[in-house]
C-alpha cells in the first residue's frame, strides 16, 4: 500500500497551484497582453496569484471558477469586486450560494457590461 506523508501531498499540493498558475498567466497573456505588457511578467503573475487567493476567498474552487475571477481583474482591474457594485452584489449574494452558480452569474454580467467598462481600469464606484 502506498502512503504519502504529509510533506509529500503539501509538494504535490503546491507543485499543481504553480502549474495551474502557469496556465493562468499563459491565459491572460493571450488573451489580455496589453495588461500583462504594462504589468510585466513579475506583475502580471502577481496578479494572478492575487485573484485566485480572492476568488478563494468568495468560495470560489473549481479552476474554471477561479479563471473567470482572474479574467474579470484584468479585465477590469485589481479590486474590481470592490469598485464595480454588480460585482460585489453578485459575489456577496446569499441567494446565490453555489459558487458555481455565482462565477456563471459573475462571467453573464460582466459580458453584459458597456465596452467602455472593460478596460483593465476598475469601475466607477457610482456606476
């Protein structure tokens, strides 16, 4: 029987999130490179190491979940949950308490947002 130690699954744990990092930052330089050109790779990595810790932190899990939470930051901007109402409604809203449910609701608004909004520059605090 094959047992692993506790070190051993931390290694496997951290040697997946740096793969799934990887995939991220190569995401977002196809598909953002004027972000990640005025980023930088060190910045632009930055960022999304930072978007996956705060989509962690609405509950968001699945890769697919956390890759529209880290499209939406550069798309929008760093704190984009903070300044873009319907984004804080959405990722703050007991009626959607499946996080699956609320990154689809999050990517079907966010889609639905003026041209001009998506920019990389957060949204107004009074839109």
């Amino acid at each position: 029987m094959l047992m692993l130690r506790k070190d051993q699954l931390a290694a496997m744990e951290q040697g997946m999130l740096e793969r799934y990092e990887h995939r991220l930052l190569t995401h977002v330089r196809e598909f953002f490179p004027k972000n990640v050109a005025m980023l930088g790779d060190d910045g632009a990595q930055a960022a999304v190491r930072y978007a996956i810790g705060r989509a962690q932190a609405y509950g968001l899990a699945a890769e697919q979940d956390i890759a529209i939470y880290v499209d939406l930051v550069f798309a929008f901007g760093r704190d984009f949950d903070g300044h873009c109402p319907w984004a804080r409604d959405i990722l703050n809203s007991p009626r959607i308490p499946n996080p699956r449910a609320r990154a689809d609701v999050l990517f079907h608004t966010a889609i639905q947002q003026p041209e001009e909004s998506a920019t990389g520059i957060a949204c107004p605090e009074s839109s």
